[in-house]
C-alpha cells in the first residue's frame, strides 16, 4: 500500500461501509464497541492480525471499486 496510511484507510473503509458493517466485517472489538478512529488505529498498531484482516478488506474494497468504475466506462463507451 504505496503512501496510504492506517489512518486513511480506516476513514476510507468507515466511509464505505460505516462503523457497523465494518464491525461485521471485522469483528474487532474496536469497532463495535464506542467506535473511534483514535480506538482503531491504537488497537490496530499493536495487532497485527487485526490489521492484516483491516488491510485485505481495503485492498477487497478498492478491487470492487476499480471493477464497478471499468464497468461504467464500458456502458459508457
């Protein structure tokens, strides 16, 4: 993940799915519980399994993304 931060990517992913999707997706207690960004990045720093699971669900979200925007160009054109 060249020059995205932690940071930028659980605001990406909160964005996305919002706190309570994203809990689904990853149940960590981070985000069920209070859900904040300072909580998230805290716990997910000292995690690193929780992170790795964070980071593959961005890497997912991002895929689709490209794949929904290639498909509207396709109708477009």
């Amino acid at each position: 993940m060249h020059g995205v931060t932690l940071k930028d990517i659980i605001n990406r992913l909160v964005a996305h799915y919002g706190w309570e999707k994203l809990a689904k997706r990853v149940k960590i207690g981070c985000f069920t519980t209070n859900p904040s960004l300072k909580s998230s990045l805290k716990f997910l720093r000292k995690t690193p399994w929780a992170r790795k699971e964070v980071e593959e669900l961005f890497h997912e979200m991002v895929r689709q993304e490209k794949m929904k925007t290639q498909k509207n160009v396709w109708k477009q054109g």
